[in-house]
C-alpha cells in the first residue's frame, strides 16, 4: 500500500498530478482543496495518499493533510460512494464544512456537490452522524450541546429552512433538553 509520495511536482492538470519520486512518476488524483494549496511546478511535494485497487485499474489519491485523508477513508467506506465521488465531496467542501453539514444534518449543503443527488445526501448525514461532525461544539459561535442536531432536525422537518433553524437555536440556552429546546425555538420563531 501507497501512504505517502515525497517528490517534485512535475505536473498539474486538476484533479490530477504527477509527482516525481527518485525517478517514477505518480499520476495522483487529489481534492482542489489540497490542489489550490501545491507548491510551483518543479517544487518538491509531500502528500498522504489513499491507493485504491481495482480489478481494472489501480489509482491514487493524495491528500494535503491527515484529516482530509481520513474524511475521504470515511466517505468511501459508504455505499454508492466511490472514490472519485469522495473526491468530489472533498473539492465541493472543506473537512470543516463538510463536518458542519453533517451536525446541524443539512442535506441541501450535500446536494449542490456535482454528483451527489438526495438519497446520496442523506446517506451521508446518516451514516457519517457519530463519526464526523460530533465533534464540531460551536455552532453560530454560541456552545451547543448534544440535543441541538435533535432541535434542529426537528425544526426542518417542520418545515423551517436551515437559516431559520440555526437562527432559532441562538435563542436556546445551551444544555437545554430536546423539547424544551424545540418549545423555545418555536417560541422564537413565532415571534421573528
């Protein structure tokens, strides 16, 4: 297994590059996050990589940090996620971004990713919900707790857009239990 090219930047044509290591060249595909992020052409390169094997091809793809690598293990382990729609994900979406979209559960963020559809999106947010994103404390700057994804699901499934959910939320005083929370969100709401 492939983890980690150190080289020079021989090429780059997005999302791809080929990286020069003593003499073998390796054509890695990487997120335009860690593309807009590489040294000049004939500068040397370090990135970690993820080598994925298939019957018909073997590919690799690079990724400028630890976490953006583990994110990408993560999206590819989910059914009718491959590789290059993880890719996509993590062009379309910062790590931060992206473990945002999945604690506050907002599919709409997901959706205008080129190649990910609904089912697709919701997916993601279920079966990423304890593994990305839980970690993420501060929403809107203010300390939530562990019912506030609960609130705020609740609130869009009422048919509130996410803006007006997460506005919402400023109004609840953190640790406040799901019920109460989604009472004093209303409350909020009916008033604004």
């Amino acid at each position: 297994m492939i983890g980690r090219l150190s080289g020079t930047l021989l090429e780059k044509n997005p999302p791809q590059l080929l990286v020069d290591c003593h003499g073998v060249g390796y054509e890695v595909d990487v997120s335009m996050g860690t593309f807009y992020n590489l040294p000049a052409l004939g500068e040397k390169v370090t990135l970690l990589t993820q080598q994925i094997v298939r019957e018909d091809a073997h590919l690799l793809f690079g990724f400028g940090t630890a976490e953006e690598r583990t994110v990408f293990r993560q999206l590819i382990k989910i059914s009718g996620v491959g590789p290059r729609m993880a890719l996509a994900i993590l062009s379309g979406m910062s790590v931060a971004e992206l473990s945002q979209a999945i604690t506050l559960q907002e599919t709409g963020r997901l959706v205008k990713v080129p190649g990910v559809g609904k089912k697709t999106a919701e997916r993601l947010l279920l079966e990423l919900k304890g593994k990305l994103g839980a970690d993420l404390g501060a929403i809107g700057g203010v300390v939530r707790s562990d019912a506030s994804a609960d609130i705020l699901n609740a609130l869009v499934a009422l048919g509130y857009s996410d803006k007006e959910a997460v506005l919402a939320m400023k109004q609840v005083p953190p640790g406040s239990g799901v019920s109460d929370g989604i009472k004093l969100a209303l409350k909020a709401l009916s008033k604004g």
